[in-house]
C-alpha cells in the first residue's frame, strides 16, 4: 500500500462546478498536511495546508480526519485557472514529506 | 524577496557527460530536498540534507550524488546521464521541528540528454 493515495483523475468539470479532491494516507504518526497545485511544467506551490479543525480559503475548503486518515480539498466554483495538478502532501515536524501520485484537475468552458 | 533559486532552467547535455545542478536559497532553511520529476508523475525524492546530515532514498541510484557546502547551496551531481535520467529536477526546501512548515520548492531544472 501506497503512504500517500489519492483519486486516480484526472477530473475535467464545467467552469463553475464543485469538485472534491480524497487523500489516504497510511502513517498514523503523520503531524503536518498540506495540499500543493502544480501547473504543467511549473513547480509544486502551496495552495493551503490542512489543520486539525478544518480551513476555508475563499473557494477551496480543506478538511482533516486523523481517526480514518483522511484529508479532503474542495472547490467551489470552479474557474478555468484552476486546471492543474493537486498534490496531497503528508509530512512529520517539517523534515520528511510524502508526496501522493496527484489528481489532474481540468475546468471546462 | 526570499526564495529558492535553481541553475540553470534548462541543461542539455550528451549521454554520459557529467552534470551539475545547483540550487540557492535566502530562506535560511536547515533542510534541503532534490527531487526527480518525470512526465505525469508525483515529484520523487532523491535524498535531502538535514543541516550538514545527508539523507539517501534507498532507491536513488549511484549515479546520483550531492554536495550541500554551506546552509545556503546545495549542488545535484548526474556523473553519467542516461537517457532516463531525462527529467525535471526540483530543489526544496523546510524548516525542521514544526506543524505547517511546507516546503518552498524553486522553478527546477529541465534536463534533456542526448
């Protein structure tokens, strides 16, 4: 079993709609999470990172679930910039990150 | 503004000729990573530097090595390019020792062999 999985994708949606992103991850002792966009051909930046209790971005919202280790993202409102890769990102106190496959995301006009 | 800077964006080079990549940084972070990136695949990991510690991934081949002189520079060594070693190659970097502390990644290195 992977450390890190993710939905398969790639997504292509309407420009406007709500798409969910899933993350497992297999390491309980995992302390830190994040969620990563990565444009074709560009580096991996940080979109937001996951805390415990949840956290909303204007149209991205994040959720955490450490009994099931689970980490979701979510967009709302879905704009043709937001066609890239997202990477689910797992790591302990700041030293050792694991990344997940990626799920290719593509917004349709 | 702080950042991580990599050297130089695009490397061309022949079918065993030696190749250096360098990769700077002003974010005063003590852990440096150099990842591999291949066509529609998730960054892989190469080894990474904790403070002056290196550290290996069990897969990453020989061929690989890496040199971190100072907190600031850390250089990636191919010392014989093969055709699949054709990649992107990312440097990043984190802070040790708590929650939230991501890692800052720079535009990477797009090296083609011929």
């Amino acid at each position: 079993r992977k450390e890190v999985e993710q939905d398969p994708g790639p997504f292509n949606v309407p420009e406007g709609a709500t798409v969910a992103f899933n993350c497992t991850y297999s390491n309980s002792a995992s302390q830190s999470f994040f969620w990563y966009r990565q444009d074709c051909r560009k580096e991996p930046k940080l979109l937001m990172s996951v805390y415990s209790s949840g956290n909303e971005d204007g149209r991205f919202t994040a959720q955490l679930n450490r009994a099931s280790q689970y980490i979701s993202l979510l967009i709302r409102d879905s704009k043709l910039s937001d066609s890239a890769t997202y990477l689910c990102v797992v790591s302990d106190y700041g030293q050792n990150f694991v990344f997940g496959p990626g799920t290719r995301l593509s917004v349709l006009p | 503004d702080a950042m991580v800077i990599q050297n130089p964006r695009y490397q061309v080079t022949q079918f065993g000729k030696p190749v250096t990549l360098s990769c700077s940084q002003t974010l005063n972070h003590n852990v440096m990573y150099w990842y591999q990136q291949k066509s529609s695949q998730a960054p892989k990991l190469l080894f990474h530097y904790y403070d002056k510690d290196f550290n290996n991934e069990a897969d990453t081949p020989d061929n690989f090595q890496s040199r971190r002189p100072n907190t600031s520079f850390c250089f990636l060594d191919i010392r014989s390019p093969g055709l699949g070693d054709a990649a992107m190659y990312l440097c990043a970097t984190s802070i040790s020792g708590g929650h939230y502390n991501e890692q800052f990644f720079g535009p990477g290195t797009r090296l083609t062999v011929l």
